[in-house]
C-alpha cells in the first residue's frame, strides 16, 4: 500500500510542549481534543470509511491479508493512537496505512513543535502547500510561538492566516509582533479559547476589539504587560465573550472600575483573574468581582494600592464565597483587621491567603486565620511587623496543614514561634528572612522536628525543601550544619547577611552567582544555596566539620557584648549596601528562576 507523499512531519520531533504555564487552563470539556470529543469529527472532515464499509467479504479479506486490527474503528483506533507519548512512533504509525494515517494525523499535528526556526519553517511549509495529502493548515489546534519569541514577527505569523481552528494561541514574549501580526490570525479564529499575548506591549485596543469580535468561545485571555489596552476594547470583549473564566490583566495601568466591573456583570463564569499592579482599581471592582463571581476561585489584586477596607466590608450579608481558594492582597496597604476578619466569615475555603506588606495587620487578623483550619496550606505574612509568638503559636496549633508559610520582617518572633512552626508535619518551605530575634535554637527545632517525623515513619522523609534565613545573624555554622543533615530534600537555603557565611570564600564557593544588577557591596553579601549547591556544600560540612568550626565557641554562646558587636556590624552593612530598606531578592519563590507558579507549588486540587 502506498504511503502518502506529502507528509511535512519533523523526524527530530519529541512530545510536543504545552503553552506556557502563564496561559489560562483548559476548560471541562477542553480536557481532551477536538476529533477525540466530536464522535464524528476524524470521519467527516479526514474521509476515514464507515464500519459498514470496511466490511469485506471472506475471500476478499482473504486476498488482501487484512489483518483484525485494520477492522477496528476510526474511535478505538485514535484512542490507541493517543496512548502513545513519542511524535516518532505516532509518524511510524501514519506510515502503516491510508487508514491508521488518516487516524493518526491529528494527533501529530494539533500541537505542531515549534521550538526552533527549522522546525517553524517546517511548519509554515506544511500549512501553505495547497496539494498536500492532508489539510494541514486545519489540523493545528494549539500553536505556541514563545519558545522563539526574539524571532517572531508581523511576518513570521501571516502563513498563518489560513489556520482558524486554532483553539490555543500563546504569543508570550514576541516583543515584534504588533496589532498587524495578532489580528491576522485572530480574524476568522471562531474556535479560539485561550490568547496568550503576555509582553506584546505594541499592541492595542484594535487587537482586544478584533477578539470581540471574532472569537465568541474565548476563555482565557492574558494580556500582562499590554501596557497600551484600555478600558474600551476590555468592556467590548466582556460583551461578547460571555464564557470567560480567566482574566489576567497584569500592569496594565490604564484599565480602571469601568472595565472590570463590566467583567464581573457579563461574565460569570469566571474563575480567575488577576489585576496586579492595575493602580486605577477601586473597592468597587472588588466588591463586584467578589459579589458576582460565585464560582470565583482566584482573585489577585497586588499593589493595587487604592483598595481599603470597604472592597470588604460592603460584601452581601450572610453569603458565603465558597469556591474561593486563593486570594493575594499583596501591599494593599489601607487594609486592617475589620477586613480581614470579613474575608475569613466570606471565604471559610481560602487555600492560599497573602497579606504581605499589609503593614497595620495585627495579632487579631492572624486569629481571624486561624478558622480557616485544615483548609488554609499557604499563609503569607512577610512584613506584618506587628504580628506576636501569640499568633503565630495560635496558627499553627488551629492550622496544621500549612505548607509554606512566609513571616520576613516580623521582628517580634522570637524562638518560641519558630519550634510551633516546626512541628507542621507537611512544612515545606519557611521564610524567616530578617527576623534578627530567632537563634540556633529554632535551627535545631526545624531540624529535629523533621529528623523526629524520619524516625516515627522510617518510610518517610522530611518535607523542608526551602528555608529562607537571611539577615537572621545570630544562626551560626553549626545551626545550619545540623538542618542540611536532617533536611535531605532542602533545595533552596538563603544566608545572605549571615557572617558565619558570607564572609568565608570556602563556603561562598558553594553559592549561586548574585543578580547581575547587585552592587558591589551586595554581591558581597550575598550567600544563596540551591539546587546540586546544596549537596556539595553538606558533603563539604561533613568531611570538613572538625576544622571548620570555632573550637573556642559553642552553639549557643551567650557573649552578649560579642553578639550586639556582631549585629551592629550587619546592621551597618544592610544599611551601607540599600538592603536594610529592601526586599531580600530571595525572599519570594517567585524571584527564582524556574520555580513553577506564583505560589511555588500548584494549589492541591
């Protein structure tokens, strides 16, 4: 049997790549492809023969060894196709017969790879060739153009005018490209669901009024960086594409409570949004959002600086806000108890809570928390100086399933906090970062909480994957010593401003390279672990241990004189260097390279 002639298909390819991870996720019923949901989509659009056809006589099945699995329908056939993970044995397969090619051809091409300019220009070859066997410019579902995003421009996209059954278009990074360039493929793309155009910041209202209008099925937009979009083409979209359900409007400066607002009322069923530094946003937009979004799960509303209490507080009474899950209420600096208090009754379900930099919370916010119980995983509360060793006891005696807790800055907590927090059996990352009150003694809770937890269950091991120290200058070598031995899953350990570090060449051999934009006096300073640096730096401690340490001091040395020596040096340097007014750049998980979502980890399903 012959093979088709035309196969524009990439010998070198692997599994393709998904979009980005900053592109809205799929839909319930987006779960799966097009032709694998529509009974007979690989039928009528592919020509694939009917069962009935495929029947043949026993004599003539005879003639032409056609063997049982030929028999099998286009559905089971394409169900096996799709258990496969390499583009090399699904090409393998589409060289087998008319049959299994007809079968098999949607699942090699609906995502085509896109990774390098020969592949994309195997593409674009493919898609224009009007004589190929199939209709390859059809096929492709998801195209996803950021892992070239220097390289694409106006020019680079127009080949793909003639594909308008895309259903995901993720453009993140393609700094070239402008309203031309999107529009061109947007136009006609009735099928579109998720528009990713993260940091096209030429583009403008013409791209948003375009999608309006062409793309009703839309369910994911993410224009973070757009800084060029107003409230005009936003409003246009709410209006048309009324299944939206992710919405991420990041540093666009120029949307304001008129266009989020029109969200809230003509889209309801969304389920994410994020207004990140939208500093136009009002408590009107929230209290819309929140009163309207009843299936509302994410709201991200970061240095929106104008939101106070009353975003709150003129909730509807006696409703509760169920779906919500993740809140980031990141430096909105006018928020008090009173307001949070109202979140907790509203949203008992809260996941991840973040009132970083909300500087007038107090104790009394924190006990608030506390009902949230066994539902509350990640708490953030870097910068809330007013917060006790009270609260934080509290929390983790009401919340024990917290699994990443950040409390930078709060210079009241003491040891005591320290040892409770210890003793949360799925801790995994701790940020203790400027908080110049702990000592070793909260080192050695943190290690031995989790070599306890080892011991109790030998299966198991300690969680602590990520612990952020820096600028606490009483730790002492010792003290860290003791957690990379009892921590053996740690990835990440920061000990910037610590001197028992920073100052010895043979440990900041094992540190990562400083941001190139650190002065001088930062990088040196500057003492971050991670990664395989982690490793060599306990087998160095290990093998070295005896002539390494001070023989002439102990852990716990109580030399006060020595000590206040000791914090007035670091002190002087923080301010020396700028970083005593800053942010530590490794305080949050987000700053590293490669760490996953905002969060760090994925919110548990």
């Amino acid at each position: 049997m012959s093979h088709p002639r035309h196969l524009m298909l990439h010998s070198d390819e692997t599994t393709s790549v998904s979009s980005s991870s900053s592109s809205p996720e799929r839909a319930v019923y987006d779960d799966t492809d097009f032709f694998t949901t529509q009974r007979n989509d690989s039928q009528s659009s592919l020509g694939v023969a009917s069962l009935r056809d495929m029947t043949m006589s026993s004599s003539i099945e005879l003639e032409h060894r056609i063997s049982p699995v030929s028999r099998l329908p286009p559905e089971l056939l394409i169900s096996c196709f799709s258990k496969l993970s390499s583009s090399m044995d699904l090409r393998s397969c589409m060289l087998v017969s008319k049959t299994w090619s007809r079968n098999a051809v949607d699942l090699l091409w609906h995502r085509p790879l896109c990774n390098s300019w020969a592949n994309l220009l195997n593409v674009v070859q493919a898609v224009r060739k009007e004589d190929s066997y199939f209709p390859y410019f059809a096929l492709v579902k998801r195209l996803n153009l950021s892992n070239l995003s220097d390289q694409i421009s106006d020019g680079t996209v127009q080949p793909f005018m003639c594909c308008k059954r895309i259903e995901r278009l993720t453009l993140t990074g393609c700094t070239k490209l402008t309203d031309h360039g999107v529009v061109s493929i947007v136009n006609g793309s009735s099928s579109l669901l998720a528009l990713d155009i993260t940091g096209l910041d030429a583009v403008t209202d013409h791209t948003l009024g375009a999608v309006a209008e062409h793309c009703p099925r839309l369910q994911g937009l993410n224009i973070t960086d757009c800084s060029k979009v107003t409230d005009e083409s936003l409003i246009a979209v709410a209006r048309s594409c009324r299944h939206l359900k992710r919405l991420k409007l990041n540093n666009c400066t120029l949307i304001t409570d008129e266009s989020v607002t029109s969200v809230a009322r003509h889209c309801p069923a969304m389920l994410e949004i994020d207004l990140h530094n939208c500093r136009q946003i009002t408590d009107e937009s929230i209290t819309s959002l929140i009163s309207r979004g009843r299936q509302l799960r994410e709201l991200r509303i970061a240095h929106c600086s104008l939101v106070t209490d009353r975003a709150f507080l003129e909730l509807p009474k006696h409703l509760a806000f169920d779906s919500l899950r993740i809140l980031d209420l990141t430096a909105c600096h006018q928020l008090h108890d009173e307001a949070v208090e109202k979140i907790i009754e509203t949203s008992p379900r809260l996941r991840n809570l973040v009132l970083a930099k909300c500087k007038d919370i107090t104790d009394k916010s924190v006990h608030a928390i506390t009902r949230l119980g066994k539902n509350l995983h990640y708490i953030h509360l870097g910068h809330c100086a007013q917060i006790t060793d009270a609260a934080v006891i509290q929390l983790v005696k009401m919340c024990n399933r917290i699994r990443y807790i950040d409390l930078a800055c709060c210079h009241r907590l003491t040891d005591a906090s320290v040892k409770q927090l210890a003793s949360l059996p799925k801790l995994r990352r701790i940020g203790l970062v400027k908080c110049q009150a702990i000592t070793d003694r909260s080192i050695m809770a943190l290690a031995k909480m989790n070599h306890e937890i080892t011991l109790l269950k030998p299966q198991a091991h300690s969680l602590l994957e990520r612990v952020h120290l820096s600028y606490c200058v009483h730790l002492t070598l010792q003290g860290i010593h003791a957690l990379l031995n009892r921590c053996p899953k740690l990835t990440h350990l920061s000990l910037t401003g610590i001197q028992g570090f920073f100052m010895r060449e043979d440990l900041t051999a094992f540190c990562r390279e400083a941001p190139p934009e650190f002065t001088d006096h930062q990088r040196n300073m500057f003492c971050v672990f991670s990664g395989p640096k982690i490793n060599q730096l306990r087998d160095y401690l290990n093998e070295e241990h005896a002539s390494i340490y001070d023989t002439e001091g102990t852990m716990y040395d109580d030399r006060e004189a020595e000590d206040g020596e000791a914090d007035q040096q670091v002190t002087g340097m923080m301010h020396a260097t700028g970083l005593g007014g800053v942010d530590d750049e490794d305080m949050n998980d987000e700053d590293e390279a490669g760490e996953g979502s905002q969060y760090g980890e994925p919110p548990d399903s």
